[in-house]
C-alpha cells in the first residue's frame, strides 16, 4: 500500500517545546524522546496518536505540578492506565500522564463498612485479589480485569458480564478525589438537594466543588426536559456524559449488593416539592479523562456469593432470543451472554467438538449464570430459569443445565474460545473493532441484529455478533481491511448507517467500551439537543479543552477512520533488512496492542513500565516499518535496549489473544543488528558459546569449580564481562557412570508403539554440568525400553547465537547437525529431547535458518521424552515397575514447555513417581532465561521476577524441586544453595531434573 500523507509527518511532535522545567519539578520521570512516544502512541484500540510527553507521576504533587505546566503553555493533557481502551480515549497528542508505574496502590480496606480507597493505577485483578482475603469483591468485571486499571475503570464506566446484576463502575463510587485543569483539587460525592433546590454541602466541601455542584444543578434542572427527551432507552450506555443519572432520588444498594436497576428520574427534584441527590461521581464516571484528573478514590465494595450455576438455551430466532432475555431477566441473572449462530461457527470451524450437542436449527444461544449463597439457592434459580424460558410453550426449544463448576466451564467455552480464534486471523482482512459496541433495548434485539446484519450485506462485511444479551449490548467486529482506502470509505458509510439505527432502536453507540477517538464525532448526532447540555457539563470543569481533547466533546468534523494505526497515513517503508521479510512484518502489524502482556510478560510483571510489556517491541518496529520513525534508530543503541527487554520466553506465543510472535520479530531486529554492527565484543561472543565454555569448563571441571567458588575472582569477572558477581553458576561435572537399570517387562502392544531408535540430544546443560542426572539417564531409560539409542556428537542447539541475532554464526553448526541426525531420521528414529529450549531451537529455528528440506524433516521428528515415557509409564504394566521415593515433589514448569504444549507431562510423570502428590509451584518465568539474569545490569530484576517462585517453595517446603530446564534449576539453585553448592538451610530441598527422579524410581541390577 502507499501512504496518501506523510507517515512521519503524522508522528511529528504536536507541541515540540522545552520539557527540562518540567523534569526539574516532577520526582517521576518525564520524557519526550522519540521511543518512548511510539510506546504511548497506541493502545488497545486501532488509532494511533503520537503524544509530546509522558510523565509518570510519583504522587498527586507531581500530577499537580504537570497541570500547571500543561496549563501555563496550554498543552493538553491525557490520563493514562494499562492502554486498554478499545475507542483509543487514552490517546493524544499532548502530555500522557501514566499512572500505573506508580500511582497504583490500595490505601486502604474497610470491611465492615463495605469501602476500600485506591489509586488510580491499581490493577482490577489485584484489588480483588486482596478483596478475596475478606471474602469480598468490586462487582464491576470488564473482560482486561488482570490488567486494567481501576482509574480507567472509572474513567470508562465499565461493566463486564455481570453487570446486569451488579451494575456497572458508577454504581460503586463513593468519593473521588480529582484534580481539575485549573489546577482546583475537589472532591466528587453524592450531595443532598433540598425540596427547594439547595444543596447541603460536608463542612469540608472546598469552593470548587460548590461552584460546580450548583452550577450543575442549575443546568440539569433547567434542561430537564431535553435530558428526558434525549435518553437512551438501553439499559448500558457509556456515550457522552452520563447527565442522566445525576440527578435523583436517594437509593439503596439491595441486600445482596447490587444496585437498583435504573437511577433515573423524570421528577422534577430541587423544584419545591422533591428532594434527592445530586450524584457527582456518577456524573464524572464515564467521561474518560475529559472533566478531571482522578488521583484518589473511595469505592463500594460487596461480599462474594460463593455457589455459581448456569444454563445454555437454545433458540430457533432471535425474536424468541429476545423474549427469553426478557423472561429471564426477571430471575435476577448473574451473567446472561448472546452468542449469535456466526459466533458459534467461528468456534467450530476452529475445533468441531465446540459444535457437539448444538442443534442444526440454533439460530442464537444464551448462557444464563446466577451467583447465590448456597448451592440450593444457585439450583433453584437454574430450576426458575428453565421453567420460565424452556417449559411448556416458552420461548426456548432445548435447554442444558449446569449445575456444578465443571458443566458451567462447558457452557462458556465456545465463548471463551471464539473470541481469540477472530483475534488470530491472518493477514490485513481481520476482524476490527470500529462499530462493535452498540447497544439497544433487549426487546429490539432482532431489530438491531436483523438491521446490523443488512448493512453489513450491504457494504460487503461479514462479522460475528456475541455479548451482553440481558442488557441489548453487542459487540460486533465487521472483518475489514483498513489499509484499503475503499474498505475506509465503507466503513464510513456502514458506520452512519448503523448510527441511524441505532437511534431509531433508542439505543446507544457505545454500551461498556466508551467514546475515545472513534465515537466521539457521532456523539452530537446521537443526541441532539442533548449534546449541548454536555458541552456545557465539559465547559464547567475544564473552559478551556486542554483534558482530553479529542475525546467527547468534538467540535471539529471528522472521520471514523481519521487517526487510524494502519490507515491513510501508513505504509510498508523497506528497511533493507531482515525486518522486510513478509512473515515478520505481519507479526508487527498483528499485534492489536490489547494490553494482556502486562499480566504475562515476566520484566513487565516487576517493571510497570511500558517499555517491558511485549506490545511495546511490535510498537517499536511498526514505527520503523511504517515510516513514523526513521529506519537510522534500528541501529540505535537505546532502541536496541528496549529490544533487548524481550527475554525470549515465548509466553507470547501462549498467552497473547492474538499469538503475536514478539521473541520472532525481537530475533529479526537483532539480526539486522548483529550483521550491520556486529555481535558487541567479546562478552557476546562468549555468551553465544555455551557448548565451548562447557566443553572447556569440564576438562578441568575441579579447577573451574573451585574458581567459581572464589569470591574476588567473581568480582573480578564482573569488572571485566559483565557477568554479576552474586550470580550462583551452575558447577560443572564429568559423568561418574550410572548403575544400569534392570530391563523393564514390556507389554508386547506397547513396545510396538515406541520407536525402534532413538537419537538423543542433550543440550549444552546436560552435557556438562548433569550428565548422570539428565542426558545418561534418558539414556538408560530408553536403552532398557527396547530402544536402540544413538548420542552422536553434536552441536549447540544454537538458542544462544538465534535469540542474539548471530543467525550467521549459529547456521554452520546448526547445518552439521542436521546432516548428523537425517540419516537417523530417515530411517524412522526419533530424536529425543529432555530439555525444551533445545527442542524449541530444533523445531523452530532450524527449519528457517538452515532452510533445507532434511532441517524440516529433522523437525518433525523432535519429540519431548517427557511426553514418550509418560505414555510408557502411564500404562499400568510399567506403573507397577516403579518404586515411589517416599518424598515430596514439586515441579516448576519452564516457559519453553509451554510455548511447546508440553507443559504438563513432566509433571505428569513426576506424579506416577510419587503417588500423584507433585505439586505444581504455577510461579511463572524463573527470571534467568539464558543469559539475561547473568549480567550485572539485569541481575536485581531477574531475581524480582523469582520472588513469585521462591516464595512458593518456601510455602510448599517440598524435599525435591524438579524442571526440566537446566536455566531454570540454575535459578532455582540461586535461592536454595550456597556459592560451594551446599544447601543455604538443612531443609533446602534437592534440585534435579524430573528425568532422575524416574531413574530413581526404577529397579536397578
């Protein structure tokens, strides 16, 4: 595609002044560098805006301090979270302040009297998570919950599935402490409105949050009847500023917690004859960074029910689909999702089996959750809802119940699983989040489906329809190209089109996800009159546009698709290098920018900064390939460090929705790097080189050792490699020989599933520093299973040189091993693996850089020996030949396993040692990954991203700790042994590898 602007005219610095003041008054760290903007320019939502600044405020002075700034030189400022925002409202173009780095801590739980005060930073997840140690829980649960941040929350109003019982964020505020642009801190709290219109203000009320409570008040009453008249009749909306609840009768949360159903109220209050509330918080709630800068906040939170039941029902239309929401929200549901016919068939094209039991005639499915107190109560509600909905002539044709956890996991998975299958398609036509949260009264649901459906037919889009069924809130994300200019000019026909329906249903654009960048311009047409009721709302608390500008309140015409990430502005810029390959720039271009590495990513986990998470390194290299930034920075040194913040661990390739291959493209930019600028000197060069240290190391294993031990000879080597001193490296050791196994009694059927040869492959680790704990014992244990085994020499699995861009000096050896090992191959062995990052290096990388047919033949036959023996020793003739040890177990999974679907069989195994008892330690990365944690500069944060795992062993105190990662044993050592290789207590347990702990289990001569 060619870009039709500028690309890097459109990254170009708004308001490019002088930040030194502003860094000289503010403790957090302030920057304006040209990296660190591309960070911040995206979010979850597909726009894209290039901010001056980004401050991370340390406390609420420096967030003060960067309003004044901002004020005094009239740059805008924008609040900032997690960047989970799917509309882009924590996008601009002037100061970004970032509260999740610091500003994110929970002040305080009270809960006898049901509140807890936060900051705007905190994390959803992690609040509930200290909730739960009360046995309570903040209702609201938007679908990024583990990464989102509760500010965000407030600022977006958000809801999730279970809103339509508990309501949404602005029905749990209580107070909010907020800055305004005038630089004025006020306080936002429900105030009482006399019958005759005054307000009684807290003793404590300053005369900002006089002055606007009466003003407000002044306008909502004198604009009632427009407010009244311009109401959406759905039951969510998050469009505009929320004028409709501001006003109201006071109202008491029901017994369970959750709120009344509707706030609104047509009365005439303040008006001589009524009293009631003017709800400043809910007034604030929503309106996305645009009124004021929330810095404090006091919130309502519930008790947790404790039992959960559902139900699957079935419809043959979705006129009937719309009379079951109906009759079921009546029962007081929990959850109650709509899963349209082409959501379902995404699902099963994905996996059949999602399809079983669902009948040929289902034209839509609703999942009915209810959360109760007792398991009788839970049944009983399931028990109303199929009497109401799936009895007699009711609406529904067939019904499944799900009475326990298990069947309640069935009932959601074509829902769980659909969603990531849309986010996962390839290439530029992919589903798009543009129009996709609309909503409607639930009785105009076949209306909108039936309307939505045709304008799609229309301008030649197809999309899957699923969400929030109870309340009339879909989301809907048509499969479009926005790189095409003639699939934009659609897209801006279909969306006026659907704005029209949507006002002809009553509804709303934007129902949980808010306005941001991509609704903001329809807002003046959904509203009408109304809208300068909100326009006078955005002049009372900030006159002068600087918060949040281009977000609600849009005076200046513009598109739906102006602003977007990959649209009129951006095209393909050849680099010249191995970031042009066709299959890395679609891993850049894939990443949505979601926000879900910030759970996963392991630096991202200590660090907080955006830098760590994994979207900031496909952000980085769209900049470059899409010509926002100069191709000169991929030889920068500062650009190379926020590369080199990806550890390879691969989780991406687990745990994205979208399986963006960040350790790929980080290995692309160093490629490029190492060819252009070499490898960086001799240290890199050592640290590519694990079999040659190794190799070396053990010749003179007892010498070495004692070397390693010498705490000055450590220091010295920090001084001059780089290599940290507090570093416990593994000892290095000769094979002492094994005592060979007795042969194994092997069922005639099975022997005739296992191959009748086998090449093993050790890795580096095994070869030198375990040989009798790992590679011998693979071994013995395939020899005395019949298997001819081979152990040729070989080289390095090559993961050292690859994941630092040597590609050039990994494929020689790379190349060598292949040629080694076809011949075995071809003739039916296997090759065996123990150790994954090995086998992750031979599957992967080996295919690519070798590039031959006999490395892609060598490939398919890697096989994890976990997953082998755990399908020997699973049957019961061979469980019955091994011995149990009689002590405890715990296993820590390492990240390659994962990334290779391997993760459970080691522990699986472990568990026909020991009697099913291996505990699972579940503590994420180790913190090491290869050479990472070696050096001095990423030592205290490798050993930060551990703590998780130590902590769990000191919980579990097992008497063995066992992965199958050499890596990961060496930093499971740093915690449990001594620089001589003594245990750092008498309780300190063993670390091996689980292939030992079955050596062990098995009879011997």
């Amino acid at each position: 595609m060619t870009a039709t602007k500028d690309p890097s005219a459109y990254s170009a610095k708004r308001f490019n002044l002088d930040y030194g003041p502003l860094r000289k008054v503010v403790k957090g760290r302030v920057r304006d560098d040209e990296l660190t903007r591309a960070l911040y320019a995206s979010s979850a939502s597909i726009v894209e805006v290039w901010p001056s600044c980004i401050v991370e405020p340390r406390d609420t002075d420096d967030v003060l301090a960067t309003v004044t700034f901002a004020r005094e030189r009239g740059i805008p400022v924008t609040a900032r979270g997690a960047g989970s925002g799917v509309a882009g409202q924590s996008l601009g173009q002037g100061i970004i302040i970032d509260f999740s780095v610091h500003m994110n801590g929970l002040l305080e739980v009270n809960p006898q009297q049901g509140y807890a005060r936060v900051q705007p930073g905190l994390v959803k997840d992690d609040f509930d998570a200290e909730l739960g140690t009360y046995g309570m829980f903040f209702p609201p649960d938007p679908s990024s919950s583990p990464w989102c941040t509760l500010g965000a929350m407030i600022a977006n109003n958000s809801g999730g599935a279970k809103s339509i019982r508990y309501g949404t964020t602005k029905d749990y505020l209580l107070e909010l402490d907020v800055l305004l642009m005038s630089g004025e801190r006020i306080k936002l709290r429900e105030l009482e409105v006399l019958p005759e219109g005054r307000i009684l203000f807290p003793p404590d009320a300053s005369p900002g949050e006089r002055r606007l409570a009466e003003s407000l008040l002044e306008l909502l009453r004198s604009r009632r009847a427009v407010i009244s008249a311009h109401r959406p009749e759905s039951s969510r909306n998050a469009a505009g500023y929320n004028i409709f609840d501001a006003l109201h009768r006071p109202l008491s949360p029901a017994p369970g917690g959750e709120p009344p159903r509707d706030y609104w109220s047509d009365e005439d209050i303040g008006g001589g004859n009524i009293g009631g509330v003017l709800d400043m918080p809910k007034l604030f709630c929503g309106s996305e960074g645009t009124l004021g800068l929330l810095l404090e906040a006091r919130l309502r939170v519930v008790n947790q029910p404790r039992f959960q039941a559902g139900a699957e029902l079935y419809f043959e239309s979705n006129e009937r689909m719309a009379e079951g929401i109906l009759k079921l929200n009546a029962t007081r549901p929990t959850k109650l999702e709509v899963l349209d016919r082409s959501f379902i068939d995404v699902a099963a094209r994905s996996d059949p089996k999602l399809a079983a039991g669902i009948p040929e005639r289902l034209k839509s499915m609703l999942i009915v959750e209810y959360w109760a107190n007792s398991e009788e109560e839970a049944r009983a509600s399931v028990e109303a809802a199929l009497a109401a909905v799936a009895a007699g002539q009711g609406p529904a044709f067939a019904a499944k119940p799900a009475y326990n956890a298990a069947d309640l996991e069935r009932a959601w998975t074509v829902r769980k699983v659909a969603s990531p299958i849309l986010s996962r398609v390839k290439g530029d036509l992919k589903p798009t989040r543009w129009i996709e949260d609309c909503a409607v009264p639930p009785w105009r649901l076949p209306q909108f489906i039936d309307g939505f459906k045709a304008i799609c037919d229309r301008h030649g889009f197809s999309a899957a329809l699923f969400g929030h069924g109870g309340e009339g809130n879909l989301h809907v994300n048509p499969f479009v190209n926005v790189k095409d200019a003639e699939h934009r000019q659609r897209m801006r026909r279909a969306a006026d089109e659907l704005l029209a329906l949507i006002q002809q249903l009553k509804g709303t654009v934007s129902g949980e996800h808010g306005d941001g960048i991509m609704r903001s311009p329809y807002l003046a047409r959904q509203y009408g009159e109304a809208f300068s009721v909100m326009v006078r709302v955005k002049e009372l608390f900030d006159p002068r546009y600087l918060l949040n500008p281009l977000t609600k309140i849009v005076h200046t015409p513009r598109e739906i698709t102006d602003y977007l990430r990959c649209g009129e502005d951006y095209a393909r810029v050849p680099t010249g290098t191995a970031l042009d390959r066709p299959e890395v720039l679609e891993e850049v271009e894939k990443c949505h920018g979601c926000g879900k590495c910030r759970t996963y990513c392991p630096l991202m986990r200590v660090g907080k900064d955006e830098k760590y998470t994994a979207r900031a390194k496909a952000n980085l290299l769209r900049a470059v390939v899409g010509g926002r930034l100069d191709a000169s920075f991929l030889l920068d040194a500062e650009f190379k460090a926020n590369m080199d913040l990806c550890i390879a661990c691969g989780q991406c390739l687990v745990d994205c929705p979208t399986q963006v291959d960040i350790p790929g493209i980080a290995m692309a930019f160093r490629e490029q790097y190492v060819e252009r600028k070499g490898k960086g000197g001799v240290v890199a060069d050592l640290m590519s080189k694990p079999d040659r240290i190794g190799k070396t190391g053990a010749a003179l294993a007892g010498v070495t050792n004692t070397l390693l031990k010498n705490r000055f000879l450590r220091g010295l080597a920090q001084q001059i490699t780089g290599l940290d001193e507090r570093r416990k490296l593994p000892k290095l050791a000769k094979s002492k020989g094994l005592r060979p196994l007795a042969p194994l009694q092997v069922p005639a059927e099975l022997r005739a599933k296992l191959p009748k040869e086998a090449v093993v492959f050790p890795g580096c680790f095994a070869e030198y520093y375990d040989p009798d704990g790992e590679r011998n014992t693979l071994i013995e244990i395939l020899s005395v299973l019949g298997i001819v085994v081979h152990a040729p020499e070989l080289n390095c699995c090559g993961i050292s040189k690859i994941t630092q861009g040597d590609v050039k000096g990994a494929k020689p050896d790379l190349t060598e091993n292949v040629q080694r090992l076809v011949d075995f191959v071809e003739r039916g062995a296997r090759v065996m693996f123990s150790a994954p990052s090995c086998m992750l290096a031979a599957k992967r990388e080996w295919p690519r850089i070798v590039g031959s047919a006999a490395a892609q033949k060598v490939a398919d036959a890697c096989t994890d020996a976990h997953v082998l023996l755990l399908e020997v020793f699973a049957h019961e003739a061979m469980r019955a030949q091994l011995t149990p040890q009689g002590r405890s177990v715990a296993y820590h999974v390492p990240c390659h396993s994962r990334v290779l679907g391997v993760a459970q069989p080691a522990m699986k195994l472990l568990d026909l040692v020991d009697g099913g008892k291996t505990v699972n330690l579940d503590a994420g990365c180790c913190g090491l990954s290869g050479t990472f944690g070696l050096k001095t500069d990423n030592f205290d944060m490798s050993m930060k991203i551990a703590m998780p795992l130590y902590n769990r062993i000191n919980r579990v105190k097992p008497e063995v700790v066992s992965s199958s990662c050499g890596v990961c044993q060496t930093q499971i050592r740093q915690g449990v042994e001594n620089y001589d290789g003594s245990k750092v207590s008498p309780d300190s347990p063993d670390v091996m590898h689980p292939l030992r702990l079955l050596y062990e289990a098995l009879p011997k001569r």
